[in-house]
C-alpha cells in the first residue's frame, strides 16, 4: 500500500506540474532524466506517454529490476528508454549541460549525507525552462510515524534530532527541510515552482499491508492522499515532500 500511495501520488502530481509548466507545449516528446530510477515505475510510465527518458542508478540489482521491467514493454516503450548504471552526483561523465528538460530524483536524498553536490549536479544537466522534481523525506515533521504507531520515546527523541534516523529496512538516512531545500534549489537557479506532500495518513501502515480489495475504496484511499497533500495544514506533516523547482529561462 505504501508504495503504491506513493507512486500514485508522486504521478498525478508531476503530471499536473508538467501541465502547468509546458502548457500547449505538454504533449511535446520530453527529454528526460530520473536519476536514481530503481526499479522503473516513473521512467517507464513517462516513456509510455511518449517522452526520451533516461534511468540512471549505481545499484545494480535495483537496475536489474529496471531493466527485467522494461523488457515487458511494447518495442516502441523499450525504443525511448536507456537504463545506465551510476550516480546522479557524476551526471557530467555522461550528459553535457542543459541535456535534458525534466529531471527526477525521487527516493534518494535521504541517504546522501547532504543534497547540496547531487543537486548541483542534476542543476547542471536540466535546459532552461526544465523541472526538476525531487522527493524526500520531509524533515517538518520528523515525530510523525513514531508518534502514530505508539512509539512515544521515538517520537520525542525526534523533536530534538537533527534530522538523522533509521528507516524501516534499518538503514541510517536523513531528512531535508522544505526551507533548505528551497534555499538551495535557488542558489542553483531552479527556484522552487510547488510543493505537495507524499503519504499523510498511509505511512504508518505495515510494510505488507495490502490494498483494498474495493476499487472504490482504494480510489477514495488515492483521493484523500492527494488532497491532504495538498492543502495546509495536512501536507506539512506529510511523510514525503514532492518538491518541483523551475529553471530560469535563458534571457
């Protein structure tokens, strides 16, 4: 369920950012970058609209997975997607400035030790008037799911941390501030364009929590996710943050 909410979240609202950016221009063939693309669900679903996308990822097992994905398209799926293994913060070994006009990065800030070198990097490849889309985990509220799940020293350690936690497969990570991000995205000249929250009310739920068998069900458990993500207060204490910054237009 988590990762469905979250999949589902993040493409209903990139969709509405690319048609808010590009307008008329939307269904022209974009060339795309999703830098630590995992196992594919967002490069093939925008490859499936007809865009360039290129999955880029230093894991190979998750790009393995990319890459078994990709197999079970149509060929002309497969023939607008190119799957490379490696980091985000070395994007000039293969693409030269300006070389692509969106740019993802979902998932992967938070196991960095701080975004600044993988956003410069992704800043340096994204064409004027590009979108970059980020997804982190959102250090407004980092007391949340301990606090849901009853687990209230957690929860109070988190009030006072810097930021710093282990996640749910015990890996240690770390949370960015919508405020920083925002800070950061401007210096590079990719202002922040809009801002939406990932996963409100579902983020506590088990790891193997299923769906709901109704479809109506799970299409109002979709619906109020993505209403609470974007409307204040809710979306301030989302788990996840979608950030979406724009770059400047040349001249």
């Amino acid at each position: 369920m988590r990762t469905t909410v979250r999949q589902e979240l993040v493409a209903r609202q990139l969709d509405e950012q690319l048609t808010g950016h590009f307008g008329q221009d939307h269904g022209r063939q974009l060339r795309v970058l999703d830098s630590g693309c995992g196992q594919g669900t967002q490069a093939l679903r925008l490859a499936r609209a007809g865009h360039l996308v290129t999955g880029l990822d230093p894991d190979p097992v998750t790009l393995g997975a990319a890459q078994a994905a990709l197999a079970a398209e149509p060929p002309e799926v497969r023939a607008r997607v190119r799957l490379l293994g490696g980091d985000g913060r070395e994007c000039g070994r293969w693409f030269g400035p300006g070389s692509f006009d969106l740019v993802l990065c979902h998932g992967v800030l938070m196991y960095l030790p701080e975004p600044g070198p993988m956003l410069a990097s992704l800043a340096r490849v994204l064409a004027p008037g590009g979108l970059l889309s980020l997804l982190v985990r959102n250090g407004g509220a980092p007391a949340m799911r301990a606090g849901l799940t009853g687990d209230w020293r957690g929860a109070l350690q988190a009030f006072d941390g810097d930021g710093h936690y282990t996640n749910r497969l015990g890996l240690p990570a770390r949370a960015d501030r919508l405020d920083g991000l925002a800070t950061t995205l401007s210096g590079m000249d990719v202002p922040l364009r809009h801002w939406y929250g990932v996963r409100v009310f579902t983020d506590a739920t088990p790891d193997d929590a299923p769906l709901p068998a109704d479809g109506r069900q799970l299409a109002q458990l979709l619906d109020a996710e993505e209403r609470a993500g974007r409307e204040d207060p809710y979306r301030q204490v989302a788990a996840l943050l979608h950030v979406v910054g724009s770059r400047r237009a040349a001249g």
